[in-house]
C-alpha cells in the first residue's frame, strides 16, 4: 500500500534532493519533459511561496515514473500517487485538509482496478 516515508512533508523534506518545476521544459515534438536536451529523471520540487514543499514528483526518461505526493500550506497530506510510464499505476489517494481519506484508487497501465 501507502509507502509511510512519503506522508510526512518535514520527514520527505530533509533527505529529498530534486530540481523545481520551473527548470524542467515540456517538448511538445516527444512528449517529455527535459533539463537542457535530455528527457529528465529524477525528482521533481514544487513550493509553495513561503518555500515549504508542496508535492514531489518522480520521473524516468521524461515522463512521471514512481511516487507523487503533495501536501497543503500546512503540511496535512494531500494525495500519494503511484505512477508508471506517465500512468497511474498503483496507488492514488486523496485527503481531505482536515486528513479525512476521501478517495482511495488503485490502477494498472492506467487502467482503474475494481
């Protein structure tokens, strides 16, 4: 299920290294993102403006590839998602600001698993 590290946004914070957003450019031409001439890997920051984390995304070859999660202004989990080749693939859950589950989806290839 759920992989515990991601949930708290201070624990993420001290050990996750990555790129924010901004650097990375979309090539409409094929479809990935890149950093400079290269599909990029790696993870991906978003901030808020105070400068606190806002979500993190993992990448491979251009497309999102592994977790993403983000967190509200204050820090409360937003959603954890599980993705592959740039679809859901695995997990995908939704809080609500007050940490009430509000949705909970698990995909494979993209498709939604009953």
């Amino acid at each position: 299920m759920v992989d515990q590290e991601w949930i708290s946004r201070d624990s993420v914070e001290s050990w996750i290294v990555g790129h924010d957003f901004a650097s990375l450019a979309y090539d409409p031409d094929i479809g990935l993102y890149c950093l400079g001439d290269a599909p990029f890997s790696g993870n991906v920051l978003h901030r808020w403006r105070n400068g606190k984390l806002r979500a993190v995304a993992q990448y491979a070859g251009g497309v999102a590839h592994g977790v993403s999660v983000g967190w509200y202004p204050d820090g409360e989990i937003e959603f954890y998602r599980e993705m592959g080749d740039g679809v859901g693939h695995g997990w995908h859950i939704e809080w609500s600001q007050s940490g009430v589950k509000e949705s909970e989806a698990q995909y494979i290839e993209g498709r939604k698993v009953d």
